[in-house]
C-alpha cells in the first residue's frame, strides 16, 4: 500500500464525512461547463466519498468511479447506492482495470489525485487517461494545493511541467490550456 493510499485508510471516516459537506457544483465552478449535459459516460478517478459520482449519476450519467482505497471505496458504496454508479478498485498510473475495459468516457475527471503522482508516474497516467477520453470528450484534472497532511505523499505540479498531451491542447497565448483545445477530438 503506497503512503498516499495508506494515509487516507487511516483517516477514511473522518475524510467521507468531511468530503460530503462539500457541495460538487462549488467544486467544480471554474469547469461546470465541460460536463456533459445530456446523459453520458463519465470515469471518476480518485472518487473518495463518491460525492462528484453520486452527483453525476443524478443528472442521469453512467459513471465508473475508481477509488484504490478499500475504506473510501466501502464508505462510498454504502453513502452513494446507485445503479448508474459503477465501483471499482484501481489506481494511477496504469489503471489497468479501466483499461482492461476497452471503454472510452465522454468525461473523465481526476479531481485531488494528480499531485499524488511523482513526475515520472504522471507521464505514464497521462496517455492513459488520455487513451479513455472519447472523441469529443473532456478531460479535468484538478489538484490539491498546499501544505502536506501527515500520512499522505505528494508532490509539486507545475504548469510548465504538463506532459507533451497536454502542452499540444494549450492555448498559445496562455500557460493555461484552452477547454475547447482539450477537448479530444481524434483516436491517436
């Protein structure tokens, strides 16, 4: 078990509760506007309390929430019953159980997961979660900022450090990418 995974075991309880007091919609304000409004395929990496997957399944989407660990996982499923939610135990990089799939997602969200990847991982997780996006799909990345809890393993994220992917979508004129240049727009 990784420190990261580990860290979050241990906390699970207090974690889920705190995680539920926060509202999807506040979260996710800057990039509302790139989940798909009619009912769609979404993969949910890193879904903790599956607060963002039981939210989206209200709105009438399938979603594949993955979430490594057992105690979140667990807390998840009993907090968020849901036959549009499907759980799984599977981690970044490789997210081999996803893959395992052969499905692609018309939005894929990593929200506080990417800076538990150190550089050399986080190469490897982009093109595979690049590879799940389907064509005309989003991708949303989010990270934690801030100082470290005690038991968990983080690392710093810059932006101009973003992977090749990535850099190919950004808007020219801004270190920021351009939402309507991440969208995927062809099977590489």
């Amino acid at each position: 078990m990784s420190d990261s995974v580990a860290g979050y075991a241990k906390e699970a309880p207090a974690l889920l509760e705190a995680y539920e007091r926060i509202s999807p919609e506040a979260l996710h304000r800057p990039v509302w506007h790139l989940i798909p409004t009619a009912p769609s395929r979404l993969l949910d990496i890193g879904s903790g309390s599956g607060r963002d997957a039981a939210h989206f399944a209200e709105m009438g989407h399938q979603v594949v929430a993955v979430e490594p660990v057992d105690a979140m996982r667990a807390g998840a499923m009993r907090l968020h019953p849901s036959p549009r939610i499907e759980w799984l135990a599977d981690t970044l990089p490789s997210l081999a159980l996803v893959r395992a799939r052969g499905e692609t997602f018309d939005a894929v969200l990593a929200t506080a997961v990417w800076m538990h990847l150190d550089e050399s991982a986080r190469a490897q997780a982009m093109s595979v979660v690049a590879a799940l996006v389907a064509p005309g799909g989003v991708l949303i990345l989010s990270q934690r900022h801030g100082p470290i809890p005690p038991g968990r393993r983080m690392f710093d994220v810059s932006p101009r450090r973003r992977s090749p992917w990535l850099r190919a979508r950004a808007s020219p004129a801004s270190s920021t990418p351009s939402p309507a240049r991440l969208r995927r727009t062809s099977r590489t």
